[in-house]
C-alpha cells in the first residue's frame, strides 16, 4: 500500500467515523456502547437479542438489562463538528505528512476525579426522569467516557460513587476506549453485571471515537 492508497483509506475511516455520529444511527452508537460493555464481561451476545424500547428510556434492551447510554467528552467537545473537520482535512491533504500534527499528552487523572465527570449528565437525567414519573430503579447506565484531554489511572482507588447510588440508578457501568467497570449494581441487576461488580477490565486493542 503506497501512501495515496493509505491516504485514501484514512479518509474513508473518518468519513464511516462522521456517519456513524449522524442522528440517524444514535441506536447504532448506543447499541455498540452496549457490545462493548458485554464484550469486556465475556457475556456472548447476537444482535437480535438487542432492540429498542417503545418509549426512551432505555436506549438498548437486552435480555434483562434496560440500557440507558450516554457519552463522557471533553469540555468544548462536540464530536460532530469534530469528525466533520476531520474528514473535510483528510479529504484535501495530497500527502501523509500533511496530517501529522503534535497532541498534547493526556492527563493521568485518579479515579475519584474521572468519576466527577459523569456528574452533570447522570444529574440531570435524575432530575428529568423523576419529573417524568420515571422509575431509575428500572434502568442500567453506561456511561462512555471518549476524552482526549484525561485519561484514567486504573490503579487508583475507585471510591464508593455515593452520589449516583442516591439518584436511584439499578446499575451504572463505565466503559472507556481501553477499560470497563460495573461501578455499582442493586441485587434486582442482571447477574452479568453484578458478578462483575467493581473489577477493571482492560481491551486488548482501544476504539474510540
């Protein structure tokens, strides 16, 4: 492969990476959350036994577990309009070295501090699903933490996460790029979830988006 085959190829990742951020596939994306998590377990799974609720929430149904999926960015980070200037500056590079560019060297951050950056969301789905009339003992959260400015040092102590336990959540599991864990899960959770509680799994190979 010579690099214009190479180029071209980059260019087409980014271009499936922007489509798969469209709205029309936010099923696609919760769904592949989903996979991810059950991948880290070793729970086997076929994708008929994945669908869609009648009602959000969940997002993704399988078997016994209610999926609800959200995503953990960076500040100011709007994937989107990310991928769509990355496609747009692979498309007009004519060589490799066009696209070098330096990336600053993420920040090891303890765990009790990456667990902070799933506050905002986990907050206000609480309070909007109770306004709702909304059971949260009913539903699994994942949550997909993509960030490019931090990244988790999985040898830090993971402290009990109080405050989502209190918002009424039946399970919640963090999913990262190279990383899972079940963070919590009530005794009614699916049994692949709280057997696994509290145990960091790492991938062999990272995706992100």
């Amino acid at each position: 492969m010579d690099d214009s085959d190479y180029l071209r190829l980059l260019t087409e990742q980014a271009e499936q990476a922007n489509n798969f951020l469209s709205n029309a596939r936010k099923w696609e994306r919760e769904r592949w959350v989903c996979q991810r998590l059950l991948q880290a377990l070793n729970v086997p799974s076929r994708l008929e036994e994945f669908s869609s609720a009648a009602q959000e929430p969940p997002d993704v149904l399988f078997r016994d577990a209610n999926f609800e999926v959200f995503f953990v960015l960076d500040e100011g980070r709007r994937l989107n309009d990310e991928w769509r200037a990355e496609v747009e500056r692979r498309r007009s590079a004519f060589s490799l070295s066009q696209l070098v560019r330096r990336e600053a060297k993420p920040r090891r951050i303890p765990a009790n501090e990456f667990l902070l950056r799933l506050a905002p969301t986990l907050r206000k789905k609480a309070h909007n699903y109770k306004e709702r009339g909304m059971d949260l003992g009913d539903l699994d959260i994942i949550a997909f933490a993509s960030l490019k400015r931090e990244v988790l040092d999985l040898n830090s102590h993971f402290p009990p996460p109080t405050e989502y336990l209190r918002q009424g959540w039946r399970s919640l599991s963090l999913v990262g790029p190279t990383f899972a864990r079940v963070l919590f899960a009530h005794p009614d959770a699916p049994d692949f979830l709280r057997s696994n509680l509290g145990r960091s799994i790492v991938f062999d190979v990272g995706i992100s988006l």
